[in-house]
C-alpha cells in the first residue's frame, strides 16, 4: 500500500509532528533539547523555513513552521532528525533510530473564534 501524498504549499504554515521510536524517550536532558533546538535553528535559516511555535516533549516534537519553498520542508527535517539522532547516540553510546517512521506534516487550518 503507498503512502498517502504530503502536501506542501509555499508560505502556507504546516503543523509537523515527529514521534520518538516506539513512543520512547528522544530527549534525555536539557542538553539534548539545546541541540535540537541548535540543530532547527540551523536547518530552517538554510532551508528558508519560518518557524513560529515549537513544543519538546519528553518523546516527541511539534513544530509550527511556513517554509518559503515547499520543497525545503523535507530537506530541513531530515536535517534536523538525522543530526539529533547521531547525537543522542554518540552521547549515551546507543545505536539504531531515534524517530518513529517519517514526520507527519499537516496543513494547519487557523480557528476564528469570532
């Protein structure tokens, strides 16, 4: 079965969620959300990616973000996946993935409350 079509559309804001492996642990302390946070930082700056709003949790991340090209938003978050996941596994001496699966983009949709 193929995987359903990711829609991107340039300077529209997408709501991107990554989950930890098996639901597990991909920040193990503070430093940790430092470096992925270094490592977004760097990969939206070349990616062109405006992100508005992000939340780390304990085993996953929600980013809020509007890329300038919809073609950067694949590039930026396997950047970012791929340098946090060498990191966590040089720091606590561990192997295999950190990432369950592909992110998940969806478009976000604003609420009018009036």
């Amino acid at each position: 079965m193929p995987r359903n079509a990711r829609v991107f559309i340039d300077d529209v804001p997408l709501h991107v969620i990554q989950r930890g492996n098996n639901r597990n642990a991909c920040f193990l302390g503070t430093e940790d959300y430092a470096h992925y946070l270094e490592c977004l930082r760097t990969a939206a700056r070349r990616c062109k990616c405006a992100v508005h709003a992000y939340v780390l949790m304990t085993n996953h991340v929600h980013l809020l973000l509007s890329p300038a090209r919809a073609a950067d938003v694949p590039v930026m978050m396997s950047s970012v996946a791929q340098k946090h996941a060498q990191y966590i596994n040089w720091r606590y001496r561990r192997t295999g993935t950190v990432w369950e699966g592909r992110y998940r983009p969806r478009l976000f949709r604003a609420i009018r409350i009036c």
